[in-house]
C-alpha cells in the first residue's frame, strides 16, 4: 500500500504557512502537472491529483485543523476527506482547478500566452544542427557561418495567413480562445477536460480568405546564414542555444529556436583527455641513450621537450598549460606527450652491418630474464 505524502510536503509550505499562501504553491503545481500541459503523462496526473488533495485540505480551516491534529487518518473515509469520502480522482482535481482558478472560461489567463494565445499555440519548431570542429578550432574558440533552411513569415499576409483585403471573424464555437471544454460524465460526477477548438484548429479566428502565397499557414519556405561565436574549450554534447532563429511560428506565432550542437572531429595526432591533449613522440635510439632536446607539435603551435639520457620507450611527459583552455576560465589543460623509441622498419646493407657491429656491445643489450614489475624498459 502505497504512503501518503504529508499534504505540507506536497505543496513545499510551512506548516503554519497562510491560505494564500497556499494557494499560490498549490497555483504553481497544477499548472506544472496540469493533464493539459502533460497529455499521456501518468507520473504528471499523479502529481496533478496529489496536489490538488493537498490543496483542497489546507485551504479549508476545519479540515486543516482536523488533519494537523489527526493526519490523514483523521479525515479519511469522513465527509472532510477530499472527494467526498470516496477518493479523490482526477475529476476532482479538475474541479479543484477550476472552480479557483478557471476563470469562468480564460484558460488564456491561467496558462498565460503559452497556451492562452496563437502565438503560444502556433510557436515554430525548433532546429537542431550538428556543428563539426578540430581541435585547433576548440582551443581557440572560432566564429562560424551556418545557412539554415527554415519557414520564415510570409511577407504577402505579413504571417497572419489571410489574403490581402479579405476578413477573418472570431470562432463562433470557442468564442476566440481556441480552446473549448468537453464534459462528460462518471460514476462520480462530471469530468472536465479542456482541448483544441476543432473549428478553427485552435486559431481563435476564421479566415474567409487564405493567402495565395501560404495557403493560410502564415509562412513559406526560406534560407538565412547566422554568425555563430564558439567559445574556446567545448566538446561533444556541448551545445548553443540561439533564441528565436528556429522556423517562424503559423500566422504570427513565436520563432522556434536553433540548438548548435557541438560535435568534435577525430585528430590523427592528438587524442583528448578532458582539457588534457595526448600525443605520441617518436624519438631515436640514440636521442634515448644519449638524450637531447627535442621539437613537439602541439594544438596551437610547436614547443620543445628535454629528453633526459636513458629515457625509455612508453615514458611520459607533462607540457604544463599546453592542453585545451577550459570552457569559460582563463585557465588550460596540459599536452601529455608518450614517449615512442622509434625501430625502423627497413634498413640498408650498410645499416645492417652499423648496427650489428653495436649487437656485441654489452651497453645496448638488455639483462637476461624478466624485468620485475615495477620496472620500465
């Protein structure tokens, strides 16, 4: 059996928080639970009922007092349990809702301009574009150009979808707001459910005249090329969020957005590591017995390296702050170079007969045996 919350936890009051108070968190979760808002959402419904319960006790002072003494407990299977003493559903969290806080019909004022108007309702589609960049690029940061092909306003009807000189009249089955409410009944009464007007699509108005150029839609087909700045220091799943750049709202709506989504290309030298950089250096034989210093390529430019005498395959070294800059700091990772003793794979006559002139050489030859573990060679 599933617990209760405490109806205080619910709404995230105080337990001597006030009425209005109360009201206004109980406000805040319908409208974020609302089914309208979260169609198909189950765990939303839930939270939608839960809080309108919530409400529905604190908000009464004899129910309040009743459930501060006693709990849940307290009231349940009692007429000041929510619902009636007989559960409370989701057509009693409607009702709840609206009874405060529906306005007689101006669900344009309860969900504001995102849901209330057209150009809530009819906000264009956002774009996604994948933006490929090197690494010489992320340690720099670099501006780029992209063209999107996007729906953009039609200048004929200027977006609102009627022709030139032609009427549009309000929406005689919604009155205007686009929305229309369908009552239907259950075993526990009337259930309230709010959709879109299916006389005008939501749109509020009708048009006795479509525009020739958009068919009433509002907008057309069209290509635009923005600037965009990537700041130094991003990387695969980073991304840009560019306000209102998306494809144009129908007849008049909000812009959608455009999301810049950052997707780093492969380096055949330098492999990341965070803000670190990994690179692999060959050297000579003699540059590692003898040691030396040495020319290193990195991200954003050429830098030298010591090479101690001795120094052995696989050893690793620290260029300190010549890794990537982190994102939004002043501050950079480091280039970690490995060390590779390079063994050609060809070699002349006379390079045979060099190197096994050396083969008898004690100094070159490695130890009998194993090395022991904690060793390198």
């Amino acid at each position: 059996m599933t617990t209760k919350r405490d109806y205080y936890e619910v709404l995230g009051v105080e337990r001597n928080a006030e009425t209005e108070v109360i009201k206004k968190a109980y406000r805040k979760l319908a409208l974020k639970f609302h089914p309208d808002r979260n169609p198909g959402d189950k765990d939303a419904e839930e939270r939608f009922k839960e809080a309108a319960e919530a409400y529905e006790v604190l908000r009464d002072d004899e129910k309040r007092a009743r459930y501060d003494r006693f709990g849940h407990e307290g009231l349940r299977g009692s007429a000041a349990w929510p619902g009636g003493g007989f559960g409370f559903d989701l057509s009693d969290a409607l009702r709840s809702f609206l009874r405060d806080f529906g306005g007689g019909f101006g669900f344009g004022d309860i969900f504001g301009e995102e849901m209330g108007s057209s150009r809530g309702r009819n906000k264009g589609e956002d774009l996604q574009i994948k933006l490929p960049l090197t690494l010489q690029e992320i340690a720099t940061g670099v501006e780029r150009k992209i063209r999107l092909k996007r729906l953009e306003t039609c200048e004929r009807c200027a977006g609102n979808g009627a022709e030139p000189g032609s009427s549009t009249s309000r929406c005689s089955q919604c009155n205007g707001t686009g929305r229309v409410r369908q009552v239907s009944s259950s075993l526990f009464g009337q259930m309230v459910r709010v959709v879109t007007c299916p006389g005008c699509g939501g749109e509020g108005r009708i048009i006795s005249d479509r525009c020739n150029d958009c068919n009433g839609s509002g907008r057309v087909e069209g290509e635009k090329t923005i600037s965009v700045k990537i700041p130094a220091g991003v990387a695969t799943g980073n991304y840009l969020t560019l306000r209102g750049q998306g494809h144009a709202g129908a007849r008049g709506g909000h812009p959608g957005d455009v999301y810049v989504l950052i997707a780093e290309k492969d380096d055949p030298h330098f492999e990341r590591q965070g803000d670190h950089i990994l690179c692999r250096l060959p050297i000579s034989f003699p540059m590692a017995v003898l040691g030396g210093e040495v020319e290193v390529p990195t991200i954003t430019g050429k830098s030298k390296i010591k090479i101690p005498p001795g120094t052995p395959s696989g050893k690793m070294f620290r260029m300190r702050g010549k890794g990537l800059p982190h994102l939004n700091s002043s501050s950079r990772g480091d280039q970690l170079v490995q060390i590779v003793v390079w063994v050609p794979d060809t070699i002349s006559r006379a390079d045979r007969k060099l190197i096994q002139s050396l083969s008898n050489n004690r100094v070159v030859n490695p130890p009998d045996g194993l090395l022991p573990l904690d060793e390198k060679g």
